[in-house]
C-alpha cells in the first residue's frame, strides 16, 4: 500500500463521517503489516478516544484486538485507552455478570496481548491507578490480576505506592502471582532507568524507587544508592517544586539504610559552608535525617553548635529548629548543644529568642533552666512563650537517661523500695525539679504495694483495688515484684489495654518505667541509673518476644497491649494485668487462654475505683463487682490505718482565694495556698466522709410541663411489644432532660465539626426528633404509632423552647458566676467527650467563662474518663440524672458537694439510690458484708416529691399550645399498665427506674468472672454426716470471731475450713422475708404473696409441660433438650394462628424456669428471664398445651411478672444483708431461732454436676 493511501486512511480514522469505512478497509488487510501498525496505531487509539458510537467502538476495539496480537510492541500506546474503556465498563457494570460483557472481555484480551507480548524493560505503561481502581474493586479474580500487571508496568510513585501497601493476604493465587510479577516489573523499570545513562532521572523515578526500597522488595547495589543519593542532592538544587517529596524520599531510605542517612548527612553538612541556596538545602536535609536518624546529626552535633553559635542569625535559627526535632525525636542531646541552647536564651533577637525556647523545651531539662525562668517573668510574646514552655516541662515529667553507659550492679542485700526501708540499694523516683529522691508515698499506696508484694511471694492470686485513680502506679507495683526478691528473676507480663483516653500504652509504661532508678546512696540525689538500664523490659510484635531495653539485672517485664501477647511469651512467673483505667469486653475469654499457657503463673489483676467497665452497652466506671467475697489487696487493715486518723476536711484542699487574672505565677501561689492532697490516702478518708449531693430543681414550668407530657407517651408503651419505641422515646426524653446548652449551639458545634470532615460527631436535634417519626412510619405494633407521633410534636415544641435559650445554662451561669465571687474551683459533668465539648463552645462563645480559666482549671468541664483523675472542686456540676454506670461520679472524693441540675424533683429517689448502690460496691470490695468503711451520701436540696397534676397530663402551661392535637388524655393512675392500684408520684418514680434499666447495659459480675471462670461443685460434710451441696457462686452464713464477739458473715465455700460453725435457713424463712421485701418495695403497688403465687403458677406450668413432653418422647427416642423444645414450638405454632414469638424467646422462657432453683430464683438472679410481658403469650402456651391456669390467669400472672420485674440482684443482696443482720442481733429474731447450726467437718470439690433432684 502507498504512502498516500496509508496516509488517508489515518485522516479516516480520525473522522466521523469515515471512520466505519477505514476501520473495514483495516479489516480486510490480513494479516496486517508491522509498519500499518506503526502507522496507524495512533490514529486507532484516537479513534477509540473520541467515539460515541456504540458498534463502530466495538469495531475499533476489534481491530486493536488483533494489532495486539499480532504486534503487541506496537500496540503499548493504546494501554491507557483500553484500560480506561474496561475501568469504566467494570464500575458501570459492577453488579452484571461480566463473562458476557464483550467490551471487558475484548479489552482484557487486548491489554493481555499487550503484556505477555512485551517485557517490562522495553515497554513501561502510562497509566495512573485511578483509571485501573475498577479492576481491583469491581473485577474478578483475573482482572485483579490484570490490573496489578499494569500498575507494575505503569511503576509511577502512586502505582508503586498502590502496590506496595495493598494488603493481597486474601487472594487467590491467581492474583498473588500476579502481584508478585507486577513488583518484579516495577522493580526491573526503576532500575533500567537509574543504570541507564542516557535517560534523565527524574523526581517521579526517585520516589519509586525510595517506594520500592522500603517497601522491601528492592535490593540496589552500592552504585545505584550513590547515584541516588547524588540525583536527589542534585534534584533539590534545581527543582524547587519538588522538593517535599524528595525531601521524603530521604526520610524513606535513611530509615532503612543507616549508612545512606550517615553520608547524605554528611554531604548536607559540607553544603553548610557553600552559598545561601546550598545551605538552604543543606537545613532541609538535616531536618529530616534528625527527625528519621537523629543520631547522624547528634554525632556532628560540633558542626551544629557552630552553627548556632555563629554571628548570622539564619543560622542560628536553623540550627535551634534542628535541636528541637532531636530533641524530640532522637536520644537524649548532649550537654554542649543543650549549653549552646541556653546560650541563645539570651540572645537580643527576638526570633531567635523564640526559637531557643522552643528548643529548651523539647530536651526534657528538670528543672527548667534559670534563663527560661526568667523570660517568663516578662509579658510579651517571648514570655508567654517562655511560659508556655515551662508547662510542657513540668506536664511531661520524662526524665533523660544518664549520660553514663555503667552497668548497675545490684547488692545482695534486700532493695529499699520505700524510704526508711532499709538495704543498701534504694529506689529512687524522678522529682519534678530533676533530681532523684527515695519513695516517700502514702500509707494507702505503699500499703498496697506490699501486700501485693507479699502475696505474689505466696504463690497467691491477687485482686488488687486501687481506691483511687493513677494507672501509673500499676508500674511500681511490677517494679516492686521485681525488685522486692532479686534472686527469683521474675519474668513479669504487664498486659496494658491503654489508648489516648486510657492511660496505659507501651510507650507511656515505658516512660513510667524510666522515671525510676536505683542508686547505693540514701536520700535526693542528682545521679541515679535509671530502671530500664537494670531491669530489661522487651514487648511482643508479630509472636516474638523483641527486647527493648539495656538492662541484664534481674527479672525482666514484657509489655502488652494485647492479652493473646502472653500466650507467646514463656516461662512468666507473674502476669500483671494493668486494669485499672478500663477493661475490655473479651478480657475473661482472654484470660482464660492465657491462663491455660501459663498454669504456673501468679495473677495480680489490678484495677481501681473507677475502671470503665467496657461491656455490651454503656461502660460502667467502678470496681469489678463479684468482689464480696474474695480477698483484696488492699485490704481492710489498711484502710482501716488510714482511716483512724483525725477528721478529713475537704475545706483544708480547696483555694483559699481564685485570682482575678489567671497568671502562671498568680496560680501558683494560688495553689500554695491549698493543702496538698494525698494521693490515695486522702481519696479514702474523702470517701469514708458522707458525700454531699444536692438537687437544684430549675424552674421552667413550660419545659416541665412538656417533659412530662412525652414521659407519659414512653410510659404507656410499657407491657407493649413495641420494638424498642417507648425506650427511643424516653432516650430523647433523656437527652432534652440534659440538654446543658441551647439548641442551636449544640447543633452548630456539630455542623462545623462535621464540615471538617469529622466523622464521628453527635446527631442534630431534629435528626433526633426525625428518628421517632421514622420509627412511626415503620414499627409493627399500631399501639405504639400515636404515642410516637405525639411525642415528635412535643419534642418539636421542646426544641423550639430551648434554641436560643436553655433553663439550665442560664442556671449554670449563675453558679459560675457565684463560684467567681465566692473563690472557689467549679467543675462540669458531661457524660461524653462530644457533649463536654460542645458545652465549652457555648461557655466560651457566650463568655461565661475564659479560656484561661478552663486552661487553669479553675472552671473544667470533664467527661467520665477525665472526670477520675482530675483536681479537687468545691462543686461538680450534674445535668440531669446520670446513667447508672456512671453513678460513681455523684460521690467523686475531690469534691466538696456535688450539684444536680434537674427540672424534675422526682429523679432525686434515683439519684440517691444509684449512689447508694455505688457506695455498696466500694463496701463490697473492701470487706464484702464484713464491713462498711464508706458512708452513703448525703441528698439535699430540692428532694421534696412534687404533687401530680392530675389535669396537666397533656396539655401545656401558661396558655400555652396543646403538645398532641389528639383529644385523648392519660391520667397519672394509669401510667404502670401492670398495676391497677399505681397511682401518682410513686408509679412514676417506678417507671423512671424501670426505663433508666432499660437505657442501661446488664449488670456483670466481672471478677467473679475472672476469678472463677468455671463453676465448682462442693460437698460440706458436717459433724452429724450431712451433706449441704454449694457451688463457688453460692454464699452460705458462717460464724467468724471479731474482737470480743462472735458475727456471722456470708463466705464462699472455699472459704471453709474444717471446725467452721455454718448456718442453714430453712427456704419458708427466706420466702417470708423476700414477700416482706417486696411489701416494703411496692407498698400498695404489687400484693406480694399474690405476685409470688402467680410466678409460681407459672413455674409449675412450665416444669410440668416440659415434664410431659420429655416422657412423650422418650417412649420412642432419646428426649434430648433441643428435640423438647423443637416439640414445644411446633405445638406452639399449630395451636395459635397468630403466634408471633421466635424458636429462641420460647427457649428462654423454658430454660430460665429449668435452670431456676425455684419461682423466687426467676426473680433473685438477674441472668434469668421471669418470663413473657404479653398475657397472650402466657394464653398461648397453656392453650397448647391444655393447661387451663395459664389459660385463664395470664393477664394476672402477666401483671405479677411485671411488678416482680424489677427484683434484681440489689433486692437479693439486701436479703442476705437483713438475714445477716438478724443472725448477727443479740435480741431474738425469727431467723436466730429458725437457723441451723452445722460444724464442718470436711469439705471437698467433685467434678459431676449436682443432680437437679
């Protein structure tokens, strides 16, 4: 074919109007020629790019099909076409079959030819990753495989990048394969265009390479890393644009080339002393060898300190900026630069006045240098830095290493932990003013390190409970198994869920760990060798147990974060389990592993008064619960030594007087004028003080009003299968009862959070109204439509009342502004991190406060993890009632009285039993039923219970709106659906603590949990050869001497011993009691005997049914427990047409009543179901099964379950406390003349279960 005709068919082609003709014309030439091709392939790919026309792309795809084939060198120009016609083909069809798609196929076939026709050193592809993001997100398998074959070709840094950091663990085969060639065809390119000397390096092949390098999948020779590192000196003379990323690349390949970093480092100093633009390039490269290998420039830390000491001030301030990066990220900085520092301290420059603060302040200097003291005197921009930087200082409290590499040597004689302990060795702890002084803590602390001590040294397990808050004394306790017997090297695993909320990382034990040492000589000393350099401390990355520390003494700790860590660590002698800021959900299945690994192992679980208990649902802050009858450390002697001092005072901790302007040195004297807690000492005394909470009832008549009209829609919804909308309900209901701010602050905090970009931000109010009327618009039951619909239009009116103006923050800002006038500290409660921050915003945007008073601390606003750790306040602000898992901060021991803002006086009964309850749990883990050092607090204020208004129900105040348009009206008697008598006050206090449980996550009993993970089987033998069947759970009455008397208190039966006197109560006494329970509990309410009558009925029903079925069906095949309750179902469904509960609800009624030791247990043991809330579920069953009682009683038995419902294990506790009690009088009770006394004369576990009969 001639030249003309070869050109015309190109124009062709690049035309609309003959584009088909040339394409047939190419078509017919069979088989084509290389040079068509070379001629021709351009034209074809522009033709691709620039039709619209379905078939005639088909057509050209066609022929690019077969040019690939048949010469796929020639076709290399058309791969970023054809990539992007299939990228594009793949997302649009991502839900189609795709074996049937022509255009993919033809395309994939294509671009195949392509690269099986080529080799990655004569063909590199021009392609970007975001026109091939279709073939690995939407692609089978071999387009997956595909595309990382053209990412290798493409070898750009963001093809490199994409494929070094995808995680292909998952793959098939397939596709492993291919990923593994696309890093060998990167690989090759890369390094044929570095080797080549006719190609021009670019910036793009330097960061591919430095992608691939540390990505580890390139191994350059010496020659090749030279040639770089003089490409990127060259690169960054001349390409200024590109610097940031060559400037990266530095950073890649020092971090895994020590030798590279040591020369480019080098090069960068010699370029100090050439021109301006040199030593511009020069800085940027020091900056970042320091911040990735800050030992190259430590060790020319002379040519740095010529630098800064020079007479040009841009040196200067250089060389100040690159002391601030080691000082941040690299070993401790040598005394020459830290003095040369301090020299530019005094400095007339401005600039570089600021600079030498800002380095000062990253060396860790204790204490502070005496020039930086003294430009923070001054006011300006220089003092306030100054300021500044002596708070981080005096915040960070890290120590530096000794600059002596001396090996520690530990005497034979016993190491003085605490001071006046005697040994030769003494443990030092790091000062705030840098020196190093003997342990001089308090008698609760030190207490609770040796007990700790001298348990573990039994070989015995150990609860240990800090009663108080500091995660960082969980490292002085491992320091103290170490050291407190140095011959027995014990080998310590420290497991540490910490994160940024909870103290406890591997990093931060780390630095706890080095703010202690060791030295031969008593008292505050200036050397000392730190711990770390004695005691090694290794941790566990990927299985392998990796050292991280100098020391080769004795023992050694490994840190975890998680618990599995320990399962590959051997040989531990004492597992450490820091708890004390949270534990997390799957800690027990955990332990129990690791328990299994290290049978030998002692435990010290340790936790604190306040460990956020991460469960399902809310976390609940508090001690482990299961506590009452194990021993903890510390126990109550310590407490008690404690506590026999003179009366606490909170008043001797608080401020005397708040200064006007909150200046580092007016608060410090401030705070000089305060006595100084004691940690742990003073938390207990403050505890054992009856607390002071106080309800302040804001008056806001509208809002009242308004509240109560939508807790009367949740209410009516109780005893309804309403798929969750009363409790939505009531959760709004909550959340306006709370509300600290007005409305349209809260909304706008979260509009701009979310315009950010922050994901993770609260809901705005109407999102939260439009989740009720949603849930309208699609629950099943019709019964609860109304109520939902009527509370959007109260909440809707609730919203409108309180946008521009809230009750309680005006009633806040008044207590603020008493606090100002007064002298005293305020904090605020918030029951999420979100929440304390919007609540900040509106103080500061509506300046109610200061943003120096929050820095100081005079005015805080806390959440629950920062409210355990913070300072002592005269008054801790509470909006609204708290959850019950958070009810540990009502009586927080650093406040003088705590202040519940609350629209509703009715909330002051749970208030004060919540705290009551938490006071218990404290009781529990000190000394179980043996002792209550903690008083419960004292409720004051507004608890006066306000009269029902019986015509106010629904319709607003003050000539106000009626809230529901409906003309229906519920009247307060009819609020408990299960209780005809429940009128007024007291039923609403009943359904608030009902609906407040069910907002709330289930109760756990963790420690008995961890302790005893699996349940035991005990036979007490007594004189007279009778056997008392227990487990570890059960607790039976056991006579203990105290003092001069005798008392009797409730022990675990591993806690027996043979000639123990134990007591039996007959089951009518304890019946009786429990009836007087719940006569005191629901008054007039619930009839107790009835109730317990009809739970009885139901028990029975339940027994005998199953009873019937299992002899039915064990007349012809095994009766197994899946078959009964297969059988129990089917009957269920046949008999009933409208039968709407699941397989698993039916079994939970059954099992509940089966594992029940009697009706009572339905209700004591809150792991139990009482039984269904429906009185047509109830007729159901005994319809199927022809049992006329459940037939006729349901809907009182329905009612009896329903005031029984709230029983739970508080109730059960408080029958063992009255059983207890009357054992323990000297008058004669009903229980001293029904009890039975039994000696033990031998106890031992069996491995059977008991029989149930």
């Amino acid at each position: 074919m001639d030249e003309e005709k070869i050109e015309a068919i190109g124009k062709a082609l690049r035309t609309e109007r003959h584009r088909v003709n040339a394409i047939n014309l190419i078509s017919k030439i069979n088989p084509l020629p290389q040079s068509l091709a070379t001629a021709w392939i351009n034209d074809i790919v522009y033709a691709l790019d620039t039709e619209t026309g379905a078939y005639n792309k088909f057509q050209i795809l066609k022929q690019l099909k077969r040019l690939a084939q048949e010469h796929p060198s020639e076709a290399v120009v058309a791969v970023p076409s054809v990539a992007k016609e299939v990228n594009n083909e793949l997302r649009n069809s991502a839900e189609e079959d795709l074996s049937s798609n022509t255009k993919v196929n033809w395309g994939t076939e294509i671009l195949q030819y392509i690269l099986e026709g080529t080799d990655a050193s004569e063909a590199r592809f021009d392609i970007h990753p975001r026109d091939i993001n279709a073939f690995l997100n939407y692609g089978g398998s071999e387009h997956r495989s595909l595309g990382y074959r053209l990412l290798g070709r493409s070898a750009t840094p963001e093809a490199v990048r994409k494929l070094t950091r995808d995680d292909i663990s998952y793959e098939l085969e397939l596709v492993v394969s291919s990923y593994e060639e696309a890093i060998k065809d990167a690989c090759t390119i890369v390094l044929d265009f570095l080797s080549n000397d006719e190609n021009i390096t670019t910036t793009e092949t330097i960061v591919s390479f430095s992608e691939l390098y540390s990505a580890d999948v390139l191994e350059p020779d010496s020659q090749t890393l030279e040639y770089v590192r003089n490409q990127l000196l060259n690169l960054l003379r001349t390409e200024d644009r590109n610097e940031k990323q060559l400037l990266s690349v530095i950073v890649e390949i020092s971090k895994e080339n020590k030798d590279f970093a040591k020369v480019i480092g080098e090069e960068a100093f010699k370029l100090l002393d050439g021109d301006s633009s040199d030593q511009y390039v020069a800085w940027r490269i020091l900056s970042r060898v320091a911040e990735c290998t800050p030992i190259v420039v430590l060790n020319r830390s002379d040519k740095l300190i010529q630098e800064i000491t020079a007479n040009g001030s841009d040196s200067t301030l250089e060389g100040l900026k690159i002391v601030s990066i080691l000082g941040r990220h690299g070993p401790a900085v040598p005394a020459d630069l830290a003095k040369a520092t301090i020299c530019a301290l005094k400095e007339e420059e401005r600039d570089i006045v600021i600079a030498a603060v800002e380095a000062v302040s990253t060396i860790d200097f204790y204490p502070p240098p005496d020039p930086l003291m003294t430009l923070a005197e001054g006011n300006d921009k220089v003092g306030k830095a100054a300021s500044k930087a002596i708070d981080e200082l005096l915040k960070r409290e890290r120590d530096r290493l000794t600059s002596s590499d001396r090996k520690f040597q530990l005497a034979e004689s016993e190491v003085s932990l605490f001071k006046g302990d005697r040994g030769r060795t003494h443990l030092k702890q790091r000062t705030r003013d840098g020196f190093w002084a003997d342990l001089d803590l308090s008698k609760i602390r030190m207490g609770t390190v040796k007990e700790t001590v001298m348990t573990v040294n039994r070989d015995e397990n150990v609860p240990v409970v800090f009663p108080y808050y500091e995660p960082r004394d969980v490292v002085l306790l491992a320091i103290a198994l170490v050291l407190s017997d140095t011959k027995a090297k014990r080998q310590i695993g420290i497991y540490s869920p910490g994160s940024r909320a909870h103290w406890g990382m591997k990093g931060e034990i780390r630095d706890e760990l080095n703010k202690f040492a060791l030295s031969n000589v008593a008292g505050e000393v200036v050397n000392a060798v730190p711990i770390p350099n004695i005691v090694p401390h290794a941790y566990v990355w990927d299985k392998e147990v990796k050292n991280d520390s100098r020391g080769d003494g004795p023992g050694r700790f490994i840190l975890c974060k998680e618990l599995h860590d320990l399962e590959y660590v051997s040989d531990l002698d004492v597992i450490l389990l820091n708890l004390t800021s949270r534990t997390k959900e799957d800690l027990q299945e955990r332990l129990r592993d690791v328990e299994e690994k290290h049978p030998q192992a002692t435990f010290v679980n340790a936790y604190s008064y306040y460990v956020k208990n991460e469960r399902d649902g809310r976390p609940r802050y508090g001690p482990p619960l299961g506590l009452d009858s194990i021993s903890t450390v510390p126990g109550l002697n310590t407490i008690d030594t404690v506590l026999q001092r003179s009366n606490f005072n909170r008043e001797s901790y608080l401020s005397e007087s708040a200064p006007a302007d909150f200046t580092l040195s007016s608060l410090t004297k401030c705070i000089n004028t305060q006595k100084k807690w004691s940690l742990g000492e003073d938390d207990i005394r403050s505890l054992a003080d009856a607390a002071s909470i106080r309800i302040d009832h804001v008056k806001a008549k509208d809002i009242s009003s308004l509240l109560d009209q939508v807790f009367k829609e949740s209410a009516s919804l109780r005893g309804v299968d309403d798929g969750g909308a009363g409790g939505m309900i009531f959760s709004r209901q909550l959340f306006f009862e709370r509300l600290p701010v007005p409305g349209k602050d809260f909304d706008e905090w979260v509009r701009e959070r979310y315009y950010r970009g922050e994901w993770f931000v609260p809901p705005l109010i109407n999102e939260r109204i439009g989740d009720i009327e949603e849930r309208a618009g699609t629950v099943e039951n019709l019964q609860a439509v109304r109520p939902l619909n009527r509370s959007v239009r109260i909440f809707q009116q609730i919203d409108q009342r309180l946008r521009e103006q809230n009750p309680l923050f005006d009633k806040l800002k008044e207590y603020i502004r008493d606090t100002r006038e007064n002298d005293q500290r305020l904090a605020i409660f918030s029951e999420s991190p979100k929440h304390a921050e919007i609540l900040k915003y509106s103080l500061l945007k509506q300046e109610v406060v200061t943003q120096d008073e929050l820095d100081t601390g005079f005015i805080s606003v806390v959440s629950p993890d920062e409210a355990r750790g913070m300072d002592v306040h005269d008054i801790l602000v509470v909006f609204g009632v708290l959850h019950r898992e958070n009810a540990a901060f009502y009586i927080h021991p650093r406040v003088s009285e705590t202040l519940i803002l609350t629209y509703d006086r009715t909330w002051a009964t749970m208030v004060e039993r919540h705290a009551r309850e938490f006071v218990e749990t404290l009781n529990d883990v000190v000394g179980g039923s043996n002792s209550s050092p903690y008083l419960y607090p004292e409720l004051l204020g507004d608890t006066e219970q306000e009269p029902v208004d019986e015509t106010s129900n629904v319709e607003s105040t003050g000539g106000s709106v009626v809230a529901d348009g409906d003309s229906q009206h519920y009247k307060s008697g009819s609020l408990d659906p299960a209780s005809s008598a429940g009128q007024g006050l007291k039923t609403k206090v009943k359904i608030l603590a009902d609906a407040m449980e069910a907002v709330s996550s289930r109760e756990y009993r963790e420690e008995s949990g961890r302790y005893e993970r699996e349940i035991r089987h005990y036979i007490v033998k007594t004189e007279f050869d009778k056997e008392i069947k227990l487990t570890n759970y059960d607790r039976i009455l056991c006579r203990r001497p105290n003092n001069s008397k005798v008392e009797y208190h409730w022990v675990s039966p591993e806690a027996l011993t043979s000639g123990d006197t134990i007591v039996t109560i007959p089951d009518e006494i304890e019946r009786e009691l429990w009836r007087e329970q719940l006569r005191n509990l629901y008054e007039n309410e619930v009839n107790a005997d009835q109730a317990i009558n009809r739970l009885t009925d139901w028990y029975e029903a339940l027994q005998e049914i199953w009873r019937r079925i299992e002899e039915d069906l064990s007349t012809t095949e095994i009766a197994t427990d899946s078959k009964i309750h297969e059988v129990i179902f089917e009957n269920l469904e046949q008999s009933n047409d409208n039968f709407e509960r699941t397989k698993p609800t039916v079994q939970t009624w059954f099992n509940s009543v089966l594992e029940a030791d009697g009706p009572l247990n339905l209700v004591k043991d809150p792991s139990l179901t009482i039984g269904p809330r429906s009185y047509s579920d109830i007729e159901a069953i005994g319809r199927a099964f022809k049992y006329d009682r459940l037939s006729a009683d349901a809907k009182e038995i329905e009612a009896a379950m329903e005031g029984l419902r709230t029983i739970n294990r508080q109730q059960g506790h408080e029958l063992h406390d009255a059983i207890r009690e009357q054992m323990n009088t000297s008058k004669s009770t009903h229980v001293r003349e029904a009890a039975e006394q039994h000696v033990v004369k031998d106890i031992k576990q069996i491995n059977n279960e008991f029989n149930s009969n």
